[in-house]
C-alpha cells in the first residue's frame, strides 16, 4: 500500500494550484486596478465607468458556476480546466486590442468572465475531492493558498510591465502565461480521479468490495441535494459569507480612515496583513477540516469574522487594527476551504461540482449585496460603526445554521454507493 503522504495525488495538488494561481478571480482581484488606471489615464473614463467592467464581469462569472458545475460533473477537472485556460488567453488577448470605446471594454470582460469561472478553484476541487480522503482538507487548503502566489506575482509584473510598455503588453504576457505554463502544467498534472490507475482516495490499493472506479460514483445526485435542508443552510451561510467579506473589502478605505482616522498608506498595509493572513488561514483551515467536524470549523470561521468586524468599529489604536486585519484574513480563508469540502462530506463527489457551483453562486449573490447594503447603512447611520456591529451580529445566523447541521451522512455516502454499484448492468 502506498503511503498517503507520496501517493500521486499531490500532484494534482500542485498541477491545481498552478491553475489556481494565475485564474480569472486572481487576475480581476490583483490586476483590475492597475489595467483600470491605465486605461483611466489613455482613455479618460471616470472610476464608475471602470467599475462597470468590474460588476459586468462579478454577474456573468457568479451565473456561470452553476453551469461550469455541470460540465465539471460530466467530463471532469482536466477537460473543463483547461479548456478554461485557453479560452481565458483568448479573452485576454481580445482584452488587449480594445480601442477607445466603453461598450468594447464591457463586451470584453463580459467574454472573460463567460469563459474563465473554470480557471478557478471550481474546477479542482472535484479532482481533489476524488483523489483525498483522510487529507482532503489539506489538500483544498494548498491548492487554494495558490491564490497568494497570483496575487503577489501579477501586481509587481504587470506595473513593470505597463510602465515600460503599456497595459495591452500586460494582457498579452498573461495570456502567454496561461498557454505556455498553466495549460500544459494541469495538462499535465490534473488528473481527474484515481480511478484510472486502479487506486482509491489516499493512494491506497482497491479491496474487491471497493474497486477505485466505484468511489468516483460515491453519493447522492444534485436533483436530490437542493431537495435537502442541508443544502439550503449550506447556501445560506455561504451567502452571508459572501456578503460579509465584500461589505468589508468593498468599503475597508472608508471604515478605517473614518473609524480610526488612519491615512491610505497604511490602509494599504492593512490589506497587505489581511491578504498574507489569508494564506494562513487556507492552510491552517485545510488542515484542521481533517481533524476536526466542519460545522465546528464553521462555527470558528464566523466567531472570528465577528470577532474582526467588532474590532474594526471600536479600535482606534493601529496594533488592534492589524490584529483585526490578521483575524479577518483567517476567517476569509477558513471560509474559501468549507464550500468544496462541505460539498464532499455532506453529498458526496458524484456531484459535487454541481453542488460547489451552487454554493458559489450563492456566496456572489451576497458578494453583490453587501458592499452595497454596507454603504447603505453607513449613510443611514452617519457613519461605519452600527453597520460593522451588525456585521458581527448577522454572523449568529450561520452559527446557527451551522450547529444545526450534524455530523456527516457517511452510512448513507455508503448506502448510495451500494446503490450505483447494484444498478450497474451484469458484465
């Protein structure tokens, strides 16, 4: 038997995470701003017109994960990533040849976020959910702590880039990363489950009661996932994830230099330690999702997003502030890691990229209300400090929720995988 620790699934880990590193949510989060200054300066759009393309691409890419959920479901990982990757260079290279026009720039990034939704974390996690086991939350854990590697990368590269040749040249090395590193990589490294190689999860050999194929089949399907309860708390508590995280990210400028008077310059280093704590908090997340039920990893992932949200309304002294921006980061990484594994441990992997999809939509359908409903209650309330404190209070709705859940279904994941085996017609 091959030690988990050296089975071939790390691999699709790293060929993941490569995928991961340089996706479409990683290009918009650590690339829009300086591809929207560029062209504010050559074009002179204002800030509204830019943040149209930012919204245009935020509605298409959250309608499309339930639909990149489906063909992960049917043809797997490999095939959707990286068709993905190659359509997302092509965008991006149509991207790159926009003139002096509004409504080019919208169709454009509407084309990039139609194809890219399966550049993301989407598209690995059934991979990895097929290939781990007793080690699947680590694994999510690394190949979404990728991100941080994009996220570091693109800024520093495409400023350089930009400066010494313009944006349309920033685009085109993107893309030419994308074809000539990330595709043939995954190409190369994803491979859709263990299955193929007569293995099962965790690189361990089959028994005969348990051939490796049969593990791919493992669960229920999603037409009988939404009739669940389970399902609706899941949605529930990962949009007002969704919410919370963009009300903070969306309006973090306005709550610290209005709550604690501090000056941009170090706004931006609060977004620095929040982003590194991000990284943090995947892996260390990832790892205590193995340890651990995921309710009450949950439950610690809300405490500390409220925790964060009540420090940001009442401290003034700049160490609580980063310790905020540290605790926030966790908790937003934490967050990322629960919706594939979740999806895994609850339903099982016969569809949970169906199931992860729909998690995502509702976590962008939240991401879409919050910074508004934020600046909202700011206005209403002359100031961040009862919006925050509300922040922290509506985080008891997905504790709850989350309490409610129960330990996993594992005798029914059991049961539904006797089921597709004995369906299977007689050879």
């Amino acid at each position: 038997m091959a030690a988990p620790t050296s089975h071939a699934g790390w691999k699709v880990v790293i060929g993941s995470g490569i995928g991961i590193s340089f996706g479409s949510l990683v290009f918009m989060g650590a690339g829009f701003a300086l591809l929207a200054s560029a062209w504010a300066r050559q074009f002179g759009w204002t800030q509204p017109e830019l943040a149209k393309a930012a919204t245009i691409f935020l509605l298409v890419q959250t309608a499309m994960y339930p639909v990149c959920g489906w063909m992960l479901d049917r043809w797997g990982s490999r095939k959707v990533a990286t068709g993905s990757i190659a359509l997302f260079a092509i965008s991006l290279i149509l991207l790159s040849q926009i003139v002096n026009s509004l409504t080019e720039m919208y169709l454009a990034f509407a084309l990039v976020s139609l194809v890219s939704a399966g550049t993301n974390v989407v598209s690995y996690a059934r991979a990895i959910a097929l290939w781990f086991d007793r080690r699947r939350g680590l694994a999510l854990g690394l190949a979404a702590s990728a991100q941080a590697v994009g996220s570091f990368l693109i800024p520093i590269l495409a400023q350089k880039i930009i400066a010494q040749s313009g944006w349309s040249a920033a685009l085109l090395s993107l893309a030419a990363v994308e074809l000539l590193v990330c595709l043939p990589l995954v190409a190369l490294l994803v491979k859709d489950s263990p299955a193929p190689g007569d293995l099962q999860q965790d690189g361990t050999q089959p028994t005969e009661t348990t051939p490796g194929a049969q593990r791919e089949a493992a669960g229920m399907d999603v037409r009988a996932i939404v009739r669940t309860a389970t399902f609706w708390k899941l949605a529930g508590c990962f949009a007002i994830m969704g919410l919370s995280l963009y009300a903070i990210a969306a309006n973090i400028a306005f709550i610290l230099t209005e709550t604690a008077g501090m000056p941009l310059a170090d706004v931006a280093m609060i977004q620095a330690v929040s982003g590194l704590s991000v990284l943090l908090g995947r892996i260390g997340f990832g790892y205590l999702l193995d340890k651990l039920q995921a309710p009450v990893v949950g439950i610690l992932t809300v405490t500390l997003a409220a925790a964060c949200f009540g420090l940001y309304a009442t401290a003034t002294a700049p160490a609580l502030i980063f310790v905020a921006a540290a605790i926030g980061g966790i908790a937003v990484g934490g967050e990322t890691d629960l919706m594939p594994y979740l999806a895994s441990r609850y339903f099982g992997t016969r569809a949970v990229s169906k199931t992860f999809g729909w998690f995502l939509f509702a976590f962008f359908i939240g991401a879409a209300i919050g910074p508004v409903a934020f600046a909202q209650l700011s206005a209403a309330y002359g100031g961040a400090v009862v919006p925050l404190f509300l922040l922290a209070a509506l985080q008891l709705i997905p504790a709850a929720l989350f309490l409610s859940l129960g330990r996993y279904p594992e005798a029914a994941t059991e049961a539904d995988v006797t089921s597709v085996e004995s369906a299977r017609p007689a050879t």
